[in-house]
C-alpha cells in the first residue's frame, strides 16, 4: 500500500472492510489500473454463491486526504459492494485493530491511515473517493524540429 497526497472533489465511495473474504473486490473495472486483463478465478461469496473474477489489478483511494494505493484488487461484473478484504491488507504491513466500537487500521511506518466506528448494523465502513486512473497523451503541434 503506497500513498500521496491528493486534492480531489470526486465522491465518496462506501468500502467495507470485510474480515470474511479472502480478498479485494469491486464491481466497477474503470477504477483499476495496471490489471491483468486475462486474469480469471471463481471466489465464492458469504451467501455461497459464486462469481467470475474477470481481471485483476491495482486502485487508488483518497482516505482523508491521501491517496493508499490497493494492489491485487478483483473486479466481478456486476458486483454492487466495495469490499477491502482485512486479511489481505494485513499481508501489506499493516495492523488492523478492533477495539471496542471502532477499526483503525496503522501502517508500520506511517502510523493511523484508515478510522472508522461499527455501524448500527455491525459493519466497518470506509467512505474514500477513488482516483479514476487517466492516460494523457503528449502531442508535438509545432512543425519545428529539434
């Protein structure tokens, strides 16, 4: 998990972190970068169902001002929840803690990155911004040569 800086007015997305499965996953593909587009795995869900992973890859989220970048993220078409898996952000050096009515989530170097309070309906929910990944193109529209 990498980070920076980011000023940003996109909205918030709603992340729930998720002690129960075994990895990352979103239902929309425009938010990944650098995937594997020929990435392919079935995950099967909590209410036993299956789905088809159909790529693989790495997110940007804005989490109070700065941007964590979340690698080995799935996208499953269709899929209608943001999931950050617990288990697979504790693999990235990082220490979750859940104390009382509340997650925090440490960086061994950074310190506290993630904060939130149990929902009413015992959930641990994220809001963060996604940083929509952009290409630019650099175009010369002078004849001059160098």
């Amino acid at each position: 998990m990498a980070e920076e800086t980011a000023n940003t007015s996109a909205k918030d997305e709603v992340w729930f972190l998720d002690s129960g499965c075994n990895n990352h996953m979103i239902g929309n593909k425009e938010w990944l970068f650098n995937f594997d587009e020929q990435f392919r795995e079935l995950v099967k869900l909590g209410d036993d169902s299956k789905m088809s992973v159909m790529r693989r890859g790495h997110l940007k989220l804005c989490i109070g001002g700065i941007i964590q970048v979340i690698t080995d993220v799935y996208y499953l078409p269709d899929f209608k929840n943001n999931l950050l898996s617990t288990g697979q952000l504790q693999q990235k050096i990082l220490t979750i803690v859940f104390s009382k009515d509340s997650c925090k989530v440490y960086h061994e170097n950074k310190g506290l990155i993630m904060y939130t309070q149990v929902s009413y309906n015992r959930m641990y929910v994220i809001y963060a911004t996604v940083v929509i990944p952009m290409c630019l193109k650099a175009a010369n529209t002078s004849d001059t040569k160098l």
